[in-house]
C-alpha cells in the first residue's frame, strides 16, 4: 500500500511539469497563431534564442535582471502548485491554498520591477513603472475577487473551494468576480490590452534589453504565467473538475484550456489600456463592483448556514 | 550544415526594420514580405538578428544605425535595401540574409560592453563603468525624480524614419522635447508617398485616381502606426494589408468593402475612443486625428477610379514638426508617442531641421 501511494504521488509530481509545460505551450501557440507567426512560432522562436548570445547593457546589475528573468518562471510555478489541475487534488493542497495563490502571482511586481531596473537602460525602465502603475489598478479588485471565492466556499483549501461548487459554479453564483478575475488575469500577465509594460511603443519595454536564454526564460515565464492565471480560474469560478463522461483531471484541462483561448481571443480583439485612464475606472467601478458582490456573497454564506 | 545550423535555418530570422525618410518604397515591400514569411519583427535590438535598412542612412542616421548594430547580439546579419528596390529584390534580399544567418551570420564581434539601447543618463557624480548618474529635478506632479536626457528614434519600432525627439524625461513623462531629423540630407529622390504629383509636375499625364491611391495608402501606413503605438497590432495589421493592396492597383469595389470591415472595426472600439480622446494633439485630439484619417481614406476611395488629369501643382501639406516639441513637453511617453503618431510628421525634405 505504502508502494502504490508513492507511485501515485511520484505521479503527480512528474504530471506538474507537464501540465504546466503544455498548458504554457498551449498559449504560445495560440499567441502566435493570433499574430500571424503561425503554429510552429513559439519552438522556432525558442530555437533562435537557444543559439543567440547573450547581451548586456552597460552596467547593468546583471543578478538583479537573472534574478527578475528567473523570479517570473518561478513565480508562475509556484502558483501553479496550489491551482494547477492534476485529478482531484492540487500538488501542493495547502490550508491557504488561494492565498498561496495570490502571494506567488504578487511576486511577479519584484519579478518585472527587477528586470526593468537591472538592465540599466530607460525602456525597461519605464515599462517597469508602467507595471507598478498597473499592479495598484488591478491588485485590489484581482485580491476581492479571490476573497469572495474564499467566502463563497468558506474555505481557502482549493478543493474545498471546489466541493463548494457541486450545486452552482461560483462563475454564475458571483458573475462580477468572475469578469473582474478575468480582466485581472490579463493584467498579472500583462497580456493583450494590459501589455503595456512590454508595448512596442515603450520598444518591448521591459524586455527592451533581454536576449538569447534571458529572453528564453522570461517568454517562458510570462506564457506560463497566463497559462496559470487561466487555469485557476477552473478551480475558482468553473466547477474544478466537475463534468459529464470525462474523468475530473480531463475536464478540469478543457475548461483551462477554453479559459486560455478566451484570454489570447480577447487580448487581440482591443487596443491597450494605458493606466493613466483605466486607473481611475478601476478603482471607481470595479472596486465598489467588487464590494457589492463580495457583500451579496457574504449575505448568502451566512443566510445559508 | 550542422544540426545547429539546419536548426538556425528553420527558427528563421527576427527582423528590425530601419526606417529612413527616402525608404518609403523598400520599407513597404519589406514589411509586406517579412508578414508573407511569417517572420516576427523585434521591438528593439536585443532580440533581433537580422537588421534591414530600407533605403539609405545617411549622417547622422548612419551613426545611429550603427550603434543599433553594436548592440545586437550575435548570430546576426544586416541587409540595406537601396530606395528603389521593387519586391523581387527586397524578397531576394531577404532569402540572402536569411541563408547567410543560418550559416552563422556576419559581423561577429568579441565580448566586452554594448552601448545601452538609447539609454543616456545625464550630469551628476561619476560611476564605476564611466556613466554619470541621473541627476534629480521637480516634476510636473512636484515630485523629485531622475532627470533623463533621452533620444527617441531615430531606430524605434513604429516610428516615422530619421524622426529624433531629443527628450528630456523624468519617470514616463516627457518634461521637454526638441525635434529633429536626421538622414533626410539626401533631398535627390521624391517623397514616395508624391510620386503621382511629381510626375504630373514633369508633364506627364496622370490619373487623379493614381493620387488619390497613394494618399489613401500614406493615411493608413500612418493608422498602421498609430494602431500599433495605442497597442492593438491585430488592427495595425489589418491597416498595414490594406495600404499594400491599395498600392497594388487592386480595384476599388473590393477595397471598400475591406476598408467598411476595417473602419467598422477601429470606430467601434471603445477601448480606443477612451485612450485616445483628449490627447491634445494641435488642432484636434489624438481620436480626432485617427477618425479624420478614417474619413479621407473613405472618400479617396470613392474616387480611385476618376481619370481626369491630375493637376500640376499640389496643394502644400504643410509641416508638422515645429508643433511637436510644445505639444510633447507634459505628456506621458505612450501619449508622446501617439501625438508624433497622429501626426505623423513627414521626415522628407525637412533637410532644414538637421
């Protein structure tokens, strides 16, 4: 008995990367293919980097930008241990499981912060401002959407959050947190609209100065970053593995998958949001949005119990 | 060929295309040829490696493009494109480029410190590494922050060729701006984008239609940029196909149904209307600006076909640089760089401005 729990658990433990792998493959691919580069973009940008040197600018604090290049993979990760959907359980079923989440994807502000700073060179710079400014429009009302799940299932264990879901998906029971989610998973992974931080009018911003493995790395990191925010959004909002036929792990990829394609569709349908305008409509609309629905939620749990 | 050389021949180039004011023609086939190849233009140096310079740099230009190379990193290769060059040989260029890349590029340069990609810290206490630090100064907002001297362009992704805005920056806001161009000395060649009125000026009978073509393309290679900067690459493309096809005689029934899909498109975003409203930009604001451009492609499709002679002497466009540095100096970068994209200032024949 003892054996066969190891096996299984050596199991999971070899599934993560491959999930994560795949499901960061996934959106490269889809990117790419949104942007006229065709399927096979991501493997042949991927090739052309393995084989291209590695520069750097003149003084730049090249530990902070390792440490910033690699902060973000990491982050991705991380985060993906606590959502990521592998059968019934996360790798890591930790207590604080949503909280976990939240911590890892905050880490992504040091990671881009560090990146742009390091490289000692004013286009990253400021598409490293540009990421700051856009972490205090987006991180309050990403944090209440997160809370209201939380209060939903009365839990922050993920598959608790998940069991809470057997009569109504927390997608239809709190729709506001479920858009604010999803706009907020754009702007964690600065994808689409939220991409300023690497707009081509700031030259690739905070990427502006990364080549060759850095490059590598950080495309990495940012594609698996996206592929993590979409898939958390299954366990939160989408009923986790829960589906007719399939068995939980095949449904729970499906829906991240549909929430992946969903996040690259939408990315490419509209012009970026600079964060001098959406600032204020952010904190204005979707914040009260947000407390309103995170009252209503609280409303229900308590009624309920 | 080794294996990583078969490998660096499928993985395919990362192009960064260099505008100059006279490249107008080879840019175009450029950009329509490296989309056809579906390769992926880079932003900046650092991840390109493959440099196309569409027409000639001169000057000052020159200087810059060659400090754009020396940051590159190897593999790497670089290609100019003369500024009469037709698509075969744009196409046949390009294969060249990309054959000599797969079998490890040119140009290859020992390690040692690259320039910082437009990055020039000004005054202040020296540092190791020989650079000076920012100095601090009040900001528009009555923060003290790092002053900047900046030059954008005249190498930048989306931006009109051989234009310099020599900026003054503290944090993303732009506190002053003077405007120059360089590489424009070579007055020799016409603007390609008045082809059709120089010829009519030399006596040669040109349809009104042929104008009003090319003027149709000048607005959308300009909407093509300024999609681009307001980050929206998937309607800048769709504005960059149709300024190629307008260029390729196709007839105009089947273009204005493409340009109504387009159009409906750009003006029904509100995304776009919220960013680019009240971006002063002059006479108008920056969404002014785009939608006036929307309505003159519109209208110069309804006379693509009118084959009255074009009359000899065109009615001056007027000059757009000298209102740059006052509209520039408070604004933040994106909206520095979607003024200098509403109005695309023409960097020909401004040999005057530096």
């Amino acid at each position: 008995m003892p054996l066969r729990k190891g096996a299984a658990a050596l199991g999971v433990i070899l599934a993560f990367p491959v999930v994560l792998g795949g499901l960061a493959l996934a959106a490269a691919v889809l990117d790419s293919r949104t942007r006229g580069t065709g399927w096979a973009g991501p493997l042949r940008e991927a090739a052309r980097l393995l084989g291209q040197r590695r520069r750097r600018t003149v003084a730049a604090d090249g530990l902070l930008v390792t440490a910033g290049v690699c902060a973000l993979l990491t982050a991705a990760t991380l985060a993906g241990t606590a959502v990521l959907p592998l059968g019934e359980r996360p790798l890591a079923d930790l207590a604080v499981g949503v909280v976990w989440f939240n911590a890892m994807e905050v880490a992504v502000w040091a990671a881009l912060w560090l990146t742009g700073w390091g490289a000692n060179s004013f286009y990253p710079l400021v598409g490293g401002y540009r990421f700051l400014a856009q972490g205090l429009a987006y991180e309050l009302p990403h944090m209440f959407a997160l809370i209201t799940v939380a209060v939903g299932a009365g839990s922050l264990r993920v598959p608790e959050v998940v069991a809470a879901q057997r009569g109504l998906w927390f997608a239809v029971a709190m729709p506001v947190a479920f858009a604010v989610y999803l706009l907020s998973a754009l702007a964690m992974a600065f994808w689409g609209p939220l991409g300023g931080p690497l707009g081509v009018d700031v030259a690739g911003g905070v990427r502006a100065e990364l080549s060759g493995p850095d490059l590598l790395i950080f495309q990495a990191g940012r594609y698996a970053l996206l592929a993590v925010a979409a898939a958390a959004a299954v366990p939160f909002f989408l009923g986790g593995g829960a589906g007719p036929g399939l068995p939980a792990w095949a449904w729970t990829l499906v829906k991240a998958l549909a929430v992946l394609a969903l996040l690259v569709w939408a990315g490419r349908r509209t012009a970026g949001l600079r964060m001098d305008r959406f600032t204020e409509a952010s904190w204005l609309v979707l914040i009260p949005a947000m407390l309103l629905q995170l009252l209503v939620t609280a409303t229900v749990a308590v009624a309920a119990r | 060929m080794g294996l990583s050389g078969r490998l660096a021949r499928w993985a395919g180039p990362r192009p960064l295309l260099v505008a100059t004011p006279y490249g107008t023609r080879p840019r175009l086939h450029a950009e329509a040829e490296i989309a056809r190849r579906r390769w992926h233009p880079a932003a900046a140096p650092a991840a390109a490696s493959l440099l196309v310079v569409c027409g000639l740099a001169t000057g000052e230009l020159a200087t810059a493009v060659a400090e754009v190379w020396e940051s590159m990193p190897d593999p790497r290769t670089r290609t100019d494109l003369p500024p009469d060059a037709g698509p075969t040989e744009v196409s046949h260029a390009l294969d060249e480029v990309a054959a000599r890349l797969a079998g490890g590029g040119m140009g290859v340069s020992g390690g040692g410190a690259m320039a910082g990609y437009g990055g020039d810290h000004g005054g202040g206490m020296e540092m190791p590494g020989g650079i000076g630090m920012a100095g601090r100064g009040e900001d528009r907002d009555g923060l003290r922050l790092e002053v900047l001297h900046v030059p954008l362009g005249p190498v930048l992704a989306d931006w009109p060729g051989g234009l310099v805005v020599d900026a003054t920056v503290q944090g993303d806001v732009v506190q002053e701006a003077a405007v120059r161009v360089v590489g424009a000395d070579l007055g020799a060649d016409e603007p390609f984008w008045d082809e059709p009125w120089h010829k009519a000026q030399s006596g040669e009978r040109v349809p009104r239609g042929a104008a009003e073509r090319r003027g149709a393309a000048e607005r959308l290679d300009g909407m093509g940029r300024l999609l681009a900067v307001a980050g929206w690459p998937a309607a800048a493309r769709a504005a960059r196909t149709l300024r190629d096809r307008m260029l390729m005689d196709r007839p105009a029934a089947g273009l204005a149904a493409e340009f109504a899909r387009f159009e409906r498109r750009v003006r029904g975003s509100r995304a776009l209307r919220w960013m680019l409203r009240g971006i002063d930009a002059g006479q108008d604001d920056v969404l002014g600006y785009a939608l006036r451009s929307l309505d003159v492609v519109g209208a110069a499709l309804d006379r693509m076909d009118d084959d009255t002679p074009l009359p000899a002497n065109r009615p001056d466009p007027g000059s757009t640089h000298d209102r740059l540095p006052a509209l520039l100096a408070g604004a933040e970068l994106a909206a520095a760089r979607l003024i200098v994209a509403a109005l695309d200032p023409r960097t020909e024949a401004a040999g005057g401005h530096g």
